[in-house]
C-alpha cells in the first residue's frame, strides 16, 4: 500500500468523489436560485439540461443542488438514467411513496413529485446511448413527458449533449487555473495531518496551473491525472512536485 505520510496526508486524496471537497461555482449559484424561485413562488415549474462533457461534474452538482434542496425544506429526488430499476427500488420503499417496486417509473416520478409539490427532479445521465438515440430527442421526450404531468416543480438533468429544444441549457465550463487551485487545496485539506503546511504541498501552484491547461480545465481528468502523479511521487519519495513531466 503507498504511504502518503510522507506529505502529511493520512490517505490518498485524489482516487474518490468527495463532495465535501466540491467547488461552489457560478453554475451552482445559477441553479440555487431558481431553487429559491421555486419556492418563493416566483416561478411554478421549470426544467433545466445540465450539460457538460465526461469529467465535467455533472453528477456531483446535482448531488450538491440536492443537498441544499433538501436544506430549504423543498422534495428531492435523484434519478441515475444509468441504473434505474435499483434506484427506483430504493424509491419505492419509502413511507411516502407507498408504490408496487414494478411501478411504472414516470408514474411513480410524478406521484412523488405532485405530492411533495413544490419538488425537484435531479435525473442524472440522461445521455447514454443505450437510453438515448437520438441523446436529445429521447432525453427532451422523457423530460416534457414528467414535466406536463407536474402541478410544480423543477427538473435537471444531466446530458452530454446541449442541444434540447425548448428547454434552457446551464452548460459547465472548464475550470479556471485558480479553481483548480482550490479544488486541489481544498482535496488534500480533507485528509491533511495538520492544517499548517503550505495547502497544495507536494504541488507548486505552477504546477496545478499548468496541468489544468494541459487537461483543458477537465475537473475529473486533472482529479485522474493528480492520483496518478501523487501516488509516483509517493512511491519514489520525491518531496516537491513541480513539473507535469515528472515525477
């Protein structure tokens, strides 16, 4: 097992998604604030395509808008396109539900919803091409579909693809230099010995500038490529990473 000990970390800080580690970002506060529409009433029903290529984060910000949902005392419900019968067997075994596990999906969807108005609807990878051909015809369909049923409400979903007729696109961007800056900080500060060492120790910050540029601004591929390098390092005991080419 490769000891991180050597940088003052008690555990590799890069191999998982951490949403304690999640950057609040302009899409975050984009979508926070149509949550608060929602319930102060200023807007009765909404659906949103969260789009983003693969590493982007779109899992994880509809994660983090369900939390903060859930905070303010407003229904939500997290929908994986990828494995829906498991996660609608979860759903189905909650008091409020009180539905047959072979319910009909959109069905039991909008019973949830319009009983627990006003709710929120994360569905997350509505792309994947065994579910989606065309991605934007299909994914659209399914949206409007549990939308017009809805008596209120708000719906994200997460797609590959931007173009969605008729329904208005929050699109992730690549990350800043100095967000990856903070993204990196705030990663090895979850599982920092002590909290008083230089923040991004092994990485000069002209290191992470660098490999953010070299990744596009990739969130997930520069999380891959961090792992990567720290565990190296560790392994060949080098103190200071300062240059992608290395260690």
């Amino acid at each position: 097992m490769t000891d991180y000990r050597l940088f003052g970390l008690r555990e590799k800080p890069f191999e998982q998604h951490l949403l304690d580690a999640h950057l609040e970002r302009s899409v975050d506060l984009e979508l926070a604030a149509i949550v608060n529409e929602l319930k102060s009433g200023e807007i009765a029903k909404v659906a949103i395509s969260l789009s983003g290529s693969e590493g982007y984060g779109k899992t994880e910000t509809l994660r983090i808008l369900e939390a903060k949902t859930n905070r303010v005392g407003i229904y939500a419900l997290f929908l994986d396109a990828n494995n829906i019968s498991t996660t609608m067997a979860g759903i189905v075994k909650k008091p409020f539900l009180k539905l047959k596990k072979d319910a009909n999906i959109e069905k039991a969807i909008v019973f949830a919803m319009n009983k627990h108005k006003p709710s929120v609807l994360l569905f997350d990878n509505l792309h994947e091409p065994e579910l989606v051909t065309p991605p934007r015809s299909v994914a659209t369909s399914v949206v409007n579909s549990i939308f017009d049923k809805l008596d209120s409400g708000m719906i994200v979903f997460s797609s590959s693809e931007s173009h969605t007729p008729d329904i208005p696109v929050v699109e992730l961007p690549p990350l800043t230099d100095e967000e990856a800056i903070l993204i990196v900080g705030k990663r090895l500060a979850l599982v920092r010995y002590s909290q008083n060492m230089d923040p991004l120790y092994p990485f000069s910050r002209s290191f992470i500038r660098e490999l953010n540029r070299e990744v596009g601004g990739n969130p997930g591929f520069l999380i891959e490529r961090l792992n990567d390098i720290l565990k190296e390092a560790a392994e060949k005991k080098i103190l200071c990473i300062a240059d992608v080419k290395k260690p």
